[in-house]
C-alpha cells in the first residue's frame, strides 16, 4: 500500500463522512472522486459499500442514548419506544428485500459516473419541488412516525440503489412528503441508516470476502476511520442547519455538482 494510496483514501473517507447524511449522495460523490483521483479499490466494489459503515457508527455514537433508551424501552414493553423500533423496522425492510434480490445489478451502476451525475440533477429538482409543496408538519419528532409513514420512506428508501439519487435524500424527502418535520425526518434518516448500512455491508462483505486482501482490508478499515470521525463533525450541524434553512441550498448544490460532472464525463 503506497502513500498516494493512503491519501487517496483518506480523501474518499472524507468525502464519505461529509456527504454520507447530506442529502447529497455520498456513494455519488465517492464514485466522482475515485474517477476524479484514479482511486482503484478492492475488487466487487465492497469498498464503496462498506466504509459507510463508518459513518453510521458516528451516528450510533451521538445518538446513543436514544438508541439505549429505545432498545430498554421495547424490553419493558414501552409504547413509544416499541412504535419507533417498529417504525425504523419496517422502514428497513423493503431495502433489505429488493437490495439482496437486485443486488448484482446494484453493482453494476457503482461503475457508471454519468449515471450518478444526471441522479444528482434529477434529484435536486426534487428536492426543490418537494420542499415548495410541503405542507405544515403533522408529525413533530421520530416517536411520532407510523407505521405507513415508515413503510413509504422505506420504499422511497430503494430509489437510493441507484447511485446518485441518495439515500438520505430519498428517505427525508419521502418524509417530508408526509408532513414530518424537517428535524424529524433528518433524525429518522439517520436511524434508518443503522440496519440498512449495516445489513448492507455485512451482505457485501460475504460475497466478497475471498476477493479481500490484507491491503484492500487496510484500505477499507482506513476509509472507515476516517468517514467516522468526518461524520461526527456534520451530522448535529446538519439537523441545526436545515431546521433554520430548508433543503434548498443542497438541491442547488447537487444540481450545480451533476452538471458540473456531466459536462466533464461528456467532454472526456
């Protein structure tokens, strides 16, 4: 493993970290900054996949807590606590059911930087439509969610397996979209992501682990680090950010990004 590689990684983890809960896509920007920096990972593309985990064990770290509190409340049998674990579990479940049926052709995309670049622009129009037909929130704070709200985020969730789109983006857009308040549906995104990411990792790395070698590992457990300690500095920010300002300035920015990238990929 050679120091260009290192840093090549360091940046990648970086831009994981940053973007992994900006509704932004962070597996989009990975994409873009591996063409961008020549970045040849492990094979199967289990690299992309599994350094998230790095930046959902950020969240798991700040939110802990509530996650404590949720997993005593459901032993006691607690209402509320059972019906947000019930929520964030059914939210879960179609990503875990179409993700492994289509998983191969998940893949697939992970090596198409156009796709990723007209996801951006696409997404960003939505974002801005669905922010200016938002109505007044009915549902305040993550213990609010129902169960038919969770299941509408969860398949909006799938949108996100085409790199690009953005699974954070899908889910609190489709949030949004019933009436949860912004806060409230970052927050619920960022436990959503919990299950999702680590199912999705634990999956990648079973049909990858005899392509591993002691670098690829190395360069995985780097990136992971490093998009840990990245996101810890933007996921409170973010929830402070967008319960002032909206979502307007990411759509604007994935926007810009994907006809930036768009123009590049075209001209090359």
């Amino acid at each position: 493993m050679d120091l260009m590689m290192i840093w090549k990684t360091v940046l990648i983890g970086i831009v994981e970290g940053l973007t992994e809960f900006l509704p932004v896509s962070s597996t989009g920007h990975i994409i873009l900054a591996e063409e961008l920096l020549h970045f040849q990972g492990p094979p199967g593309k289990v690299f992309e996949i599994v350094i998230q985990l790095g930046a959902i064990l950020a969240v798991c770290v700040l939110y802990r807590a509530k996650i404590m509190a949720t997993m005593s409340g459901v032993l006691r049998r607690d209402r509320v606590a059972t019906r947000f674990a019930t929520a964030v579990i059914v939210a879960f479940l179609p990503a875990a059911v179409i993700g492994v049926a289509l998983h191969k052709y998940i893949k697939v995309l992970l090596d198409k930087p156009i796709v990723v670049a007209v996801a951006l622009i696409v997404g960003g129009i939505a974002i801005l439509v669905i922010e200016k037909l938002a109505q007044r929130p009915r549902i305040k704070t993550v213990d609010d969610i129902d169960w038919k709200t969770a299941l509408f985020i969860g398949f909006c969730q799938c949108l996100a397996m085409i790199p690009g789109v953005s699974r954070s983006g899908s889910t609190i857009m489709a949030a949004r979209a019933f009436r949860v308040d912004r806060a409230a549906a970052a927050e619920f995104s960022f436990f959503l992501a919990i299950p999702t990411m680590l199912g999705a990792t634990v999956y990648d790395l079973m049909k990858n682990w005899s392509t591993l070698s002691w670098d690829g590992a190395g360069l995985i457990l780097l990136g992971m680090v490093v998009a840990f300690f990245s996101a810890l500095i933007v996921v409170q920010a973010f929830v402070a950010f967008i319960s002032r300002h909206g979502f307007g300035v990411f759509a604007w920015y994935r926007i810009a990004v994907g006809l930036l990238a768009l123009g590049l990929l075209l001209a090359h």
